[in-house]
C-alpha cells in the first residue's frame, strides 16, 4: 500500500464494482478507509460525520481529493480481502470532460444508505438524482417525493 506521505494532487473520480461476499466487501472498505480518509463507501453504523457521498454525474464515481491510493492499492486491498473488484475509472477529474469549474457542476451529493448501488452495479446503469442512486430506468418514490414544485408567481392588484 501507498505510504502516508503520498499523494496525488487533485480531485479524482474513482468507480469500482466489487462482489463478493457482504462481510469480506465491509473489510474491503474498512482496509481502503483506513489508508484514504476520503473513501465514501466505507460505513460504521456510529460514524455520522458525513452522511452524503459526493458524486460525480457523468462517471457515477466518487470524488476522491488527494488520494494516496491508487488503482493497484485498491486491486491489492480487494485480493486481502478475498473479493472481487472491476475498477471503471480511477483519473484526474479533468478526464470527465470540461474544466475543474464546468465538473463542479456535474456532481451531486447522494445519501450514504445508497453507496451500495455505486459500488455493486456497472456505472452505465446505475442513474443519480436528487440525492438518490438507482439501477434501471424507474424513478423510485423517495426521489419523485424530493423533487421540489415551483408554482407560477401570482400577481395582485393593489388599490
């Protein structure tokens, strides 16, 4: 694994699928949390410091500042672990097309009770929206709950 006092510059967007049994996948992400502070899939019921994971729109992949892992550290992690992992993308944040301020727009913040849907499915399929993650093309309720109605503005005539 990487040292302390290596790091890569930057914001990255990391997208990994693993699978493998539900207790070896929570060693995966407690190994990996122990070595990079910003890793989102990692859950302890009594940490609720942070309760969304910053996501990126377009790579569905987490945004990672400075790590000090890399894509062999994660693949390592996963083989101590006795798991599988497909890594999709693990880059600069620039690779996701535009410029540092244009990707700031293109990430959202999701609930952390759906981390299981970004680590557990193919980026391709997996949809984000109003602070929910999802497989396939139907919206479930809690993100059709969230959506926030504007109404027309109603003019008054004063006398």
């Amino acid at each position: 694994m990487s040292t302390n006092f290596q790091s890569a510059p930057g914001r990255y967007h990391v997208q990994v699928k693993v699978h493998g049994s539900e207790e070896k996948i929570k060693l995966f992400h407690a190994i990996l949390k122990s070595i990079e502070t910003d890793w989102a899939f990692w859950q302890n019921p009594t940490y609720t410091h942070n309760s969304r994971i910053h996501v990126c729109k377009k790579c569905k992949g987490i945004v990672v500042c400075s790590p000090r892992i890399n894509a062999a550290d994660i693949k390592s992690a996963a083989a101590q672990a006795g798991i599988g992992v497909r890594i999709y993308n693990f880059a600069k944040e620039n690779k996701c097309g535009g410029s540092v301020q244009e990707n700031f727009n293109v990430t959202e913040f999701i609930d952390r009770k759906y981390a299981a849907v970004l680590y557990s499915h193919k980026p391709g399929r997996i949809q984000i929206a109003s602070g929910v993650a999802w497989v396939g093309d139907e919206v479930p309720q809690e993100a059709v709950s969230r959506r926030v109605i504007t109404m027309p503005p109603v003019t008054e005539v004063v006398q």
